[in-house]
C-alpha cells in the first residue's frame, strides 16, 4: 500500500444549529485503499461524506486532498465541482441518474468536467471542438464497456435494471477522472447476486483503473469482504478504525453497531 494520502480529514466537526453531527473526526485514506466507513443510521456518515466533497462546508476541522501532482490542498469551503475537477468524486444513496438521457449521454455528462469547450464551442461547432466531443464519447463508451454496460449504451438510464443503474452512476463518477471514488451505499437495494458483481467491480476499479475508493455501506458482508481498513462512526465520533477482523471483534463496535448476529455470520 502507498503511503501517499489521497485524504487526511483532521478533525471536521459539524454543527446544525445545537445538534452536532460530526465531532472531531480523523480519517486518512491511503493511495490504493478500499476503505468502508460504517456506523448505525445517524451516525453522521453521510455529513461526513457532504462534507469532504464540498456539499456542506464544516463547522470546523480541515480536510485537505491528494491531488494527481502529490500536492495536498486544502478544500474545506470549496464548491463541490471544483472538488470534483481536482480528483475527488461520489456517488449517491439515491440513484440520481438522467433516466430520460440514455445510457451513453449520462456518462458524457460526467466527463465535461475535463472539457475546454465552453457554450460558444458548442453552439458554433469549430474543428476543436467537434474532435473533443468525439473524444468524449469515446472515453465514455470506454468506461461504459470497463463497467459492463456497452450493450444500454443507447437505452434510456430508466430502462435499466436496478442493478445496472447502480452501475451507471459509478461509471459517471468515474469520467471525471478520479483520484479518490466516494461510493455512498452502493449496494443499497441489490440482490445477491447483484451485490457480488458489484464487489468484483470495486475490485476492478482500483485494480484495474489505480482509483483509491471509500464506502459506505450497511451490508456488513461486502464491506467485510472488500475493505482492507474500516473506520466506524456513532452520533457523530469516530469510535474505532481497523482492519475487517480487528473491527469484527471490537467490543465497542459490537455494541454500538454489528451485533451478535453478524459478528457470528
């Protein structure tokens, strides 16, 4: 594993009016990491993850990004596109596709951010821009056949299968080139076999693509089978990090989120 941090979150605390959400979390993500962040409902995982990517700006605490240069910047406060043009991207609990856009255009949309052409361009056509667009398409249709979608590629995102539009959503994340995939319950909703695939794609992505990714996620047999490290939260604190055994067995953990029934599994 690299030592390179792509993420070093240094005690972010948020505050919604007298409600603390978020109370002085650490949390460092390694170059080639698959990391989980689990916790019971409320425990702040989702502020946590609209925190880092620009959608809320914290209370207090910095988090500062690896970027592809090696250099870490410091991007508490700034705007969520921004964010995402300098390496780090997520998906969401709620599929948030364009389900009357097809399949191909959805990924499109997600490589624009490492366009040049503005407005004009697009409008008036020069040669520049007509060869850009054709590379768009291209590295979308790319992604499409890395994630196993090739054959939707001109079916509406609505026409998909639950799973297949999970799917979609990682792949229009991913064009805009990430460092660090923020994935926000990727599984939610899937069967079985659904889940399976998706931990092979998971896989895939860091192995094959070299992006570092961080989850979270409720089904304890993917984030034990696919997360080398995992950090978990309650009402809003971090109350242990570790390895998938270590944290299987920490009693705190335990009681404040497995159970026995999933610690015996």
């Amino acid at each position: 594993m690299s030592q390179t941090k792509v993420l070093d979150v240094k005690k972010l605390t948020m505050d919604f009016g007298g409600l603390r959400a978020l109370n002085k979390v650490n949390i460092e993500i390694f170059e080639g990491e698959i990391v989980a962040l689990i916790g019971p409902n409320g425990a702040g995982k989702t502020t946590f993850f609209n925190c880092v990517t620009g959608i809320y700006t914290p209370t207090a605490g910095d988090v500062f990004l690896g970027c592809r240069e090696k250099k870490s910047i410091r991007i508490n406060g700034i705007k969520p596109n921004r964010i995402a043009g300098l390496g780090m991207t997520r998906t969401f609990q709620n599929i948030r596709l364009f389900q009357n856009m097809t399949v191909l255009e959805n990924v499109m949309i997600g490589r624009h951010i490492r366009t040049r052409s503005g407005i004009l361009n697009a409008l008036f056509r020069p040669p520049g821009c007509v060869s850009e667009e054709k590379k768009i398409l291209d590295d979308a249709y790319d992604l499409l056949e890395k994630v196993e979608l090739a054959d939707w590629a001109n079916e509406f995102a609505k026409n998909l299968p639950y799973g297949d539009q999970r799917r979609l959503e990682i792949a229009r994340a991913m064009a805009t080139d990430p460092v660090l995939l923020l994935l926000d319950e990727p599984a939610a909703g899937m069967n079985p076999q659904e889940t399976k695939e998706l931990d092979r794609l998971i896989r895939k992505i860091r192995d094959k693509e070299g992006i570092t990714i961080l989850l979270i996620e409720h089904d304890m047999k993917l984030v034990m089978n696919l997360s080398e490290r995992i950090y978990v939260m309650d009402y809003g604190s971090r109350i242990a990090t570790g390895t998938p055994m270590e944290i299987k067995n920490n009693p705190a953990v335990i009681k404040a989120y497995l159970g026995e029934e999933v610690v015996d599994a």
